[in-house]
C-alpha cells in the first residue's frame, strides 16, 4: 500500500492537513534535537520530510538516518536529498540494522500507528538509543474535545477518504482513518512507552488533538 502512495504522497499530507504537517514536524524537531547530538535516526521516514527537518537544524557534525521498508518512499526521498547529507537505508521498524545504544535521538512521524507490534517497536527504538537519548513520536489522535471531535471525525471518516481517493489510491486513505480511530489514545499509548522502558514521558496535544507529540528518555 504505501509503495502505491509514494508518488503523491507528500502532495496529500498537505493538502489533507490544510499544510498543518509542516508545522507538526517542525515543533517535534525543535522539542526534541540537541545541539550535542550526533547521530538521529528518523523511523519510518516515508518521503523524509523529518529527516530532512532533522538535518537542517542538526549541528553539521551531526549524522542523520532515515530508515522505511518501502523502497518507492526511500526513492522519492533520496530526489530530496541527493548530496548525501543523509543516509537512506531500507529497513524493518521491528528487525533495525542498528548496534544497541546507537543513537541520541529517535523519531518517528505518523508511522509508529503502521507497525505490526507497537510495543515491539517501541522496544525496537530504545535498544538502539543510548542511555540518556530522547524518543520523540508525532502521530495522529483522536481529539479528547467532544466538540472539537464532533467537528472533525465526520471529516477525517468521510470526507478526507474521498479526497484521497481522487488523487492516490483508496484503500489506503480508508485505512488511515481506521489506523487511527484503533490507535491508543495519548495518555494510553504515554503508558505503553513507559511499560516499554522509557522514562521521563510526555506529551502534548497539536491542533485541538488532532495530532499529538511524545517524548520520552531512554534511562
């Protein structure tokens, strides 16, 4: 499914979230980077939208990875960077090609919902930080507000499938609705990343909850 969106993939997070995903990105980068940090991985990079986010506010020095198991997504996001300021490497979320205690920094946008096992991930990401490195996960959510939901749900259910239809494929834009309506909940999956073994989490709503930035540190 997601090699099928590849080619207009970037063009639909914009237009679906009305440019909103630009700015999302942005705060996570600006909550979760460090000057000190030296090598970040961005997890399920899609087209590396993050990844390219990471490494323009990364110190030089500062390694930047991203890693997808969809080639097609890989290949549209090497066009983005192509002086090889960032590495792109095909790999699983569950299985990473990564030495234990690697990183300083792992982030994941809108991915982590896609995995098979979220608390295999979740272990998946800490192996590879370092003691002491931050996880900063960006992810839809269901809007805690009963207005506000009322509001938005209709849309995200019914209007924003047929938009995708138009221009990409269907079922994949059924199913990102569906993703996210059996997604955990902010304080729900805040408590899964702590049973996982990551510490000191937080987390905040973005656009009245329609979104929804964690952070946690690996101890």
């Amino acid at each position: 499914m997601f090699d099928q969106i590849a080619p207009r993939y970037d063009l639909l997070n914009h237009v679906l979230s009305g440019g909103t995903d630009i700015a999302w990105r942005r705060l996570a980068v600006k909550e979760a980077l460090r000057p000190s940090m030296r090598r970040v991985l961005d997890l399920a990079c899609g087209t590396g939208d993050m990844a390219m986010e990471i490494r323009q506010h990364a110190h030089a020095g500062c390694e930047v990875i991203g890693a997808d198991f969809s080639a097609p997504m890989l290949r549209k996001a090497q066009v983005k960077a192509p002086d090889g300021s960032i590495a792109w490497i095909e790999a699983d979320g569950l299985r990473l090609p990564f030495a234990s205690e690697s990183f300083d920094l792992v982030t994941i946008a809108f991915g982590i919902r896609n995995m098979e096992s979220l608390e295999g991930g979740l272990r998946e990401m800490r192996r590879v930080l370092r003691p002491g490195g931050t996880i900063a996960i960006l992810e839809f959510s269901k809007p805690e507000n009963a207005i506000v939901r009322g509001l938005y749900m209709p849309y995200f259910l019914h209007v924003l499938p047929r938009i995708g239809a138009l221009l990409s494929q269907k079922s994949a834009y059924l199913y990102l609705p569906f993703s996210v309506v059996h997604f955990p909940g902010r304080k729900e999956l805040a408590r899964t990343m702590q049973r996982c073994g990551i510490g000191q989490v937080r987390h905040c709503a973005l656009s009245l909850g329609i979104a929804a930035l964690h952070l946690g540190v690996r101890e």
